[in-house]
C-alpha cells in the first residue's frame, strides 16, 4: 500500500552537507509519522530522526543533534533529512521508515513500511 524510495546519498568529505529525500506513494501520506534509520556495515541499524504526521514534532538522536534536520513535505509525500557537519561515523545506508502509530518514533518495530536505503560515505 505504501512504498518508499531513498535518493540523494553519494560520497562526500567530513565537514560536508549532504541532504537526502524519501518520496512515499499514496494518497494518506499525512497519517504516517516518518523516520530515519541508518546501518553501518558491520553494526545495526540505528535510529537517526523521526517527525510526526503534521511535521510539528521531531526527534533525533543524541548523536546527531544539532547536525542532522528532517522535514516534511505533505503536499509532496516526502521527508528529508539536512545532514551538517558531517562524520566519518555518519557513514551508512540511510533508511526511510514510515509509521501509521508511533510510541517512542525511535525503535524500529514501530514502523511498519522501509525503503532500500540510499548510501552515505563520509571520508576523512
């Protein structure tokens, strides 16, 4: 019912601002809070940032605040994420998750639709 597609990644150097885009189908696109994950190889996947439905809300992790913006387009179905300031530790495959209910926007059992990821590498 819902799809969602990553683009925007590439290979950049640290200090650098990449910004990368998730375009969702359907129609109730405002009904899904929206999320960021992210995975490293070798390491799991980590919870970056999240926004709620209206894009009132958000959320990061205490890794990445102050560096990493997500917004939302509901007018356009998609979310992206402005990334700062970037690290060599901010190397990974970026998620795009959608979810119709959220509890903590940080654990990804909550969200129930994914992306296959856009490639991020941050070199020094």
């Amino acid at each position: 019912q819902m799809q969602l597609v990553e683009s925007g990644g590439g290979v950049v150097q640290a200090g650098d601002s990449l910004r990368v885009s998730c375009a969702a189908s359907g129609r109730t696109f405002n009904r899904y809070a929206m999320g960021w994950f992210r995975q490293a190889l070798g390491k799991e996947r980590e919870f970056v940032a999240a926004v709620s439905r209206s894009g009132d809300s958000t959320y990061y992790a205490d890794s990445v605040k102050g560096r990493i913006t997500i917004s939302r387009d509901n007018a356009k179905n998609t979310v992206d994420l402005q990334m700062n300031n970037l690290k060599t530790e901010d190397t990974g495959v970026y998620y795009c998750a959608a979810s119709a209910r959220l509890m903590t926007f940080t654990l990804d059992e909550e969200y129930g639709y994914w992306g296959q990821g856009t490639q991020v590498t941050v070199s020094s």
